[in-house]
C-alpha cells in the first residue's frame, strides 16, 4: 500500500481528489477576503452539483450541465448576500440555514424531477481532453492525456486568484475591505458592490466544484452527495491562511489523505476508521497549524 502512495495513479487520483476541494477553498477564500464568512458552501456546493446534472439532463450537453451548476451556486450565493449584506444579517446563521436549505431543495427537486427517492436518473457527463505534445513527456504524459477540463480550469484559476490578490488593485481594495471597510469606504472603494461580486464569484466556484463531483466523476446527482467536502474547503482555506496558493496546498493535503483511504479498502483496518481518516487529519492540521492563521480583522462585519 506504501507503494502506491508515490505512484503515478494516486497522483491521478490525488489531482482528481483536490480539484472540487480546491474550487469550494478558493470560493471560501474569496468570499472570505470580503468580509463575509463562508459557513454556507456545503449547500452552494450542493446546489452546485444538483444544477449541473439538471442542466446536462435538459440539453444532453456535459458543458451546459457545468455552466448550469455555476448559475445555481450562484443563485444560491445570491441569496446569501441579500440576507448578509442588504439586510445584514448574523452570517453564521445565514450559512447553516443554506446548507439546510440545499439540503432540502435538492432532495424535493430530485424527486419532483425524476420521480426517484434520493437519486437523479443518468446524464451525460462532462467529456475529457488530452493536451497535444504534453501528453508525450515520459511519466508525467498521463497528466495531460483525457482528463477533465474542469482540473486545468482550476489550475488557471488558483494562478489567477493568486495574481489578482497579490498584484492588482482589486486584489488590494479586496485585502482593505476584509482589514478595514469603514476606511476603505472613506477613500471612495465601493464595498458593498465588491462584496457582492465576491460571493457570486464564491458561488459559481463552489457550484463549479459541486458539478465536477456529479458530472465528472459521476453521471448522476445524490442526495448529499458533497459529503462534507464544503466544510474540508473552509478548512483548507483556514489552513491555507486565507490566501489562494495556500488554500490550493492544504486541498491537496486534504485530498492525499482521502487517496490514502481509497488505498485501504479492501484491507483488515476496519471500515469505520478508513472512512474517517480524511477528517481526522483534517482536525488534527486545524489544531497544528490553524492557530497560526490569523482571520481577515474584520471577517463577518458588514458595516
């Protein structure tokens, strides 16, 4: 089992694992640089999921399934900023009572939809790619050869958010809104509309991240088929230091430890434990190295 920890295919595996963790992290960061805590991306990852199949079961078409799922995160997203912006209201209850509501929605629509307790029927899944030239490089070939688009998508995007964070004025506006908003309002920044953007931007990766578990990997949506991986995305942005790259490497973390449970089906380590495996290491990186993050100064004020 030591063995193909360090192999080729659990690298797949592992790359396949972090992509939706590294989506839902990046949308909890964004959201978070607003101001605005990000409790809620269980259900906009939820909501995600469920958009996606309900859009590629409408067209048969695995590319407007994707872009549905990111309309219905965000939706869902849009909501949210309403009840926490407009009306301000306690962003801790906001984000629970999304993620029961997605709970919910996506159980009654399933039903409503495809007349099925707690299941979609089959839809087209997204199709996969292969780079020219790349897929040639002896070893690393197997990166670059029918994989999901959705995986290099989110390699650009964590480049992205990095760049646009670090090294261009809305990425600073960004880091004084979630530091120092009364200031930032009072040399002309237009928090509200800012923070608004972030959490459709926050919305429609979560959702991206929720398609890629329903259309990628699988052809069908599930009732609570996220199973938590909503919540491992805010922790690897914690872990991450509320920073793009970082919350792109504690996704990784996340997902090695969830490859190191697939490696231990089938042995004689009780089932039990190789299911909870990838949140206790999870709990036990928070407890190390979560205290030395330190939250944006002014995370869940909306003024």
């Amino acid at each position: 089992m030591l063995f193909n920890l360090f192999s080729i295919d659990n690298a797949l595996l592992i790359l396949r694992l972090a992509t939706p963790l590294i989506l839902v992290s990046l949308s909890s960061t964004i959201s978070e640089r607003a101001g605005v805590v990000s409790l809620g991306t269980e259900g906009l990852m939820l909501m995600g999921a469920f958009g996606a199949v309900f859009g590629s079961w409408m067209s048969g078409n695995g590319v407007v399934g994707i872009i549905s799922g990111m309309l219905f995160g965000s939706a869902a997203a849009g909501i949210f900023a309403i009840l926490c912006i407009r009306y301000k209201s306690n962003q801790t209850v906001c984000g629970v009572g999304l993620n029961l509501f997605s709970t919910g929605f996506t159980a009654v629509a399933t039903y409503i939809i495809w007349q099925k307790e707690g299941a979609s029927s089959q839809v087209r899944q997204l199709g996969t790619v292969t780079i020219p030239l790349l897929n040639r490089i002896p070893g690393l070939g197997r990166f670059f050869t029918n994989q999901s688009p959705v995986i290099y998508i989110t390699i650009l995007l964590v480049v992205l958010a990095w760049y646009v964070m670090k090294y261009t004025k809305i990425g600073l506006r960004f880091c004084a809104i979630s530091m120092h908003p009364v200031a930032a309002r009072s040399v002309g920044v237009p928090v509200l509309k800012y923070q608004y953007a972030a959490l459709l931007i926050s919305g429609a990766l979560a959702g991206l991240g929720g398609g890629f578990l329903s259309i990628v990997q699988n052809s069908i949506f599930v009732k609570n088929m996220t199973a938590g991986r909503g919540f491992l995305g805010v922790a690897a942005n914690i872990f991450g230091g509320w920073t793009p790259l970082g919350s792109a490497g504690a996704s990784f973390i996340f997902a090695f430890a969830q490859s190191v449970r697939f490696n231990m089906l089938g042995t004689n380590v009780p089932d039990q434990f190789v299911q909870m495996l990838p949140y206790a290491i999870t709990i036990i990186a928070l407890i190390l190295f979560g205290k030395r993050s330190k939250a944006p100064d002014a995370l869940g004020k909306i003024q």
